[in-house]
C-alpha cells in the first residue's frame, strides 16, 4: 500500500495550539474526553429506534405489508443512527477507556452486519489518515459506477450520477454485509494490511458473525412473520437501503463537495501539514441544527472528527468554536455548511460538476463555491 507522508513542519504551530487549546478545554471542564451520561443515553435511543420496531414487526402477528414495510424502514433508519452513534465511535476506541467494555462494544459492529477488522483498516487507516487522497482513501473510489474524485477515470455515464447516486449509496449496506467485508479482507492481505495467515482466522470469524447477522434479520423474520419469502426479502433490502441512504449522505456530505480538497502525486511527501489537510478536504453541515446532531451522531462536526477521532462525538459541538477560532486566527480555511439541505444541494452539484468529463479541479470548484 501507498503510504503518504505529511509535512512535519508546515503550519506546525496552527497543529500545536489547536491541540493545545482542546486539552485545556477537557481539563478547566473537568470532564472526559470519552462517553458521558448523554452518549449513553443516545446509543440506548438509537438501538430502540433499530430494535423495537423489528421486534414488534415479529411479535404482533402483523399481516399488513405496508405496516410490515414501514417498521422495517423505521428499523433501517435505526440501524444507521447504531452506526454513526455506538459502531463508530466503539470501533475508534473514542467511546470508553475501558479495553474491556470497548471490546465488548464491537458487538454494535455484528448488530449491523459489519465486520470490525475491516472497518478499522478502511475507515481509521485509509480514510483518516489519508482523507481525499486518491488510490489510498477507499471512500473516494467507489465502484466506477460513481466519480467521487475529480481523478478517478471518467465514463460518459457519470453525467447522470446526481440523478441515480441514491439509488446505489441505497444498495451500498447491502452489499457490505453479503460481500464487501470478503472482498476487502482479500484486498488487505494483497496490500499488507492483513497477515495472510491470518485470512483463515478472519474468513471463519467473518462468516460467523454474517451468520449471526442474517439469522436474526433475515431468517428469523422468513420463519415469523406471515408474508412469502419474496415479501421478507423486500422488506430486508428496505431496512438497507434507509441505513445506506442515511450513512452514504453523511460521508458525501462531509467529503465529496465543492470545497473539498483532492491529492493525487507520485511524490509521497505532501507538502502541508496532517491537521490543516484534514481541514481543506472535510466540511461540517447544519452544526447548529440539534436534531440533525443528535440523529448524525455529531457526525455533522466531520471537521472536529477528523482532527480528533480519540474524542466521543459527543464533545464535537464544544470544541468546534476552539477549531473556528484557531483556523481563523492562522487563516486556514473552515468548511461548513449552514443547514443539511444547503450541504445536500452543495454535494448534488459536485456530483454533476464530477460527472463533467472536461472537470476543470480547481477552476470549476471555485466558481462552485462563488456561485
């Protein structure tokens, strides 16, 4: 694998007093920088939202498959709240202190059917640490069906892109759990990533948990509920593709926009600093929109995550004026957009200007951004 590396001296002060001023706010608070009794109480409201309605689509003897259909889809939007709000935070090691509990709570992971090992690598590793990069940021080379990048290879029909990107970022959990999870662990071990003989290990823990998974939510609902196979499968893809709407939103939103930065070079020296790249390539939407924060799981704050995935997202609104501040004083730009709809519009115009075969990556942004 390609490992990029970032300047050590370039804007080193902007990265010093910004952690600087993080940890003393922790400290004159007097709080944690992990979960605290909110977070926990939103990881309880988030498996409610994703279970009970399951439950009780199993439970109550339902026949109506509109009702059936509309449980099912409450569920998959539960499903994506249990990702942004208790799998993510658990799998960066940013909800507890404790090894144990922490272990313990990678079982959100098996909840939803993903397998944890990978979305380390994908997710901590490759996104994180090289956010917008090309051939290394898995999450901006999607399969070709979508351009994210303004460097991926361009087909005729990514012009249409904006019209359909809902239809697969629908299908994109979908895939995940069936085979996504096989296909990277085979690429991580090509790569490096994965010891190979550790594949056998993870094969077998893979499918156990997949096992697990489609059991309870597939099978399960096959044997229970009184609808045809055909009609439980309907409703199984409907949960998913509520989930994966709501997660592909919240990463496109976050990364794949006007104001978005882009990398791609031989030179594996890159010339700027970690924490200021990770300002120029991520953007926050509808911060002061409490709802939106409480459902995204603060993911809205992408900036603040990015820079600090060690902090609970829960802090994300609190140190956002810390960030503001200091970007503002060094002159680094803060991306943000004022509400979801505005990001939503910003992200679809991106998609078309990336479905431009003549995209132009710094001449046409900009004129995005004026405009």
């Amino acid at each position: 694998m390609v490992r990029y590396k970032f300047s050590r001296t370039r804007n080193k002060e902007f990265e010093t007093l910004l952690k600087q001023r993080v940890k003393e706010f922790f400290k004159d608070e007097n709080i944690s920088i992990k979960a605290n009794r909110f977070m926990v109480l939103k990881s309880i409201s988030a498996y409610l939202i994703y279970l009970v309605p399951f439950i009780l689509a199993l439970t109550l003897g339902i026949e109506s498959f509109p009702i059936l259909l509309a449980l099912f889809m409450i569920s998959g939007f539960g499903k994506g709240f249990v990702g942004t709000s208790v799998m993510h935070d658990s799998l960066h090691g940013s909800y507890t202190q404790n090894k144990v509990l922490g272990n313990l709570m990678h079982i959100s992971s098996i909840s939803v059917g993903v397998y944890a090992k990978n979305w380390k690598i994908m997710h901590n590793m490759l996104h994180h640490m090289y956010t917008n990069i090309q051939h290394v940021d898995e999450d901006i080379s999607p399969p070709g069906v979508l351009r994210f990048s303004p460097f991926e290879d361009h087909k005729p029909f990514h012009r249409f892109q904006h019209m359909y990107v809902l239809f697969f970022y629908g299908i994109s959990t979908i895939f995940w759990v069936i085979s996504k999870d096989y296909l990277r662990i085979l690429k991580y071990v090509k790569d490096g990533l994965v010891k190979k003989k550790d594949l056998p290990k993870h094969f077998l823990q893979m499918t156990l948990f997949k096992g697990i998974y489609f059991s309870i939510f597939l099978v399960l609902p096959m044997i229970i509920l009184p609808v045809s196979v055909g009609e439980v499968i309907l409703l199984f893809v409907a949960m998913h593709v509520v989930a994966g709407i709501f997660l592909g939103l919240i990463f496109g939103l976050a990364h794949v926009m006007p104001t978005s930065d882009y990398v791609e070079q031989e030179d594996l020296h890159i010339d700027e600093n970690w924490f200021v790249h990770q300002l120029q390539t991520t953007t926050n939407f509808g911060m002061d929109d409490k709802i939106l924060s409480y459902f995204a799981g603060g993911l809205n704050f992408q900036v603040e995550h990015h820079l600090f995935p060690q902090i609970c997202l829960v802090h994300y609104p609190a140190i956002s004026k810390i960030v503001q501040q200091t970007a503002k004083e060094f002159g680094i730009p803060y991306h943000a957009e004022k509400s979801l709809w505005t990001a939503i519009g910003s992200h679809f115009r991106m998609l078309r200007l990336l479905g431009n075969d003549e995209f132009q990556v710094k001449q046409q942004m900009q004129e995005a951004v004026a405009a």
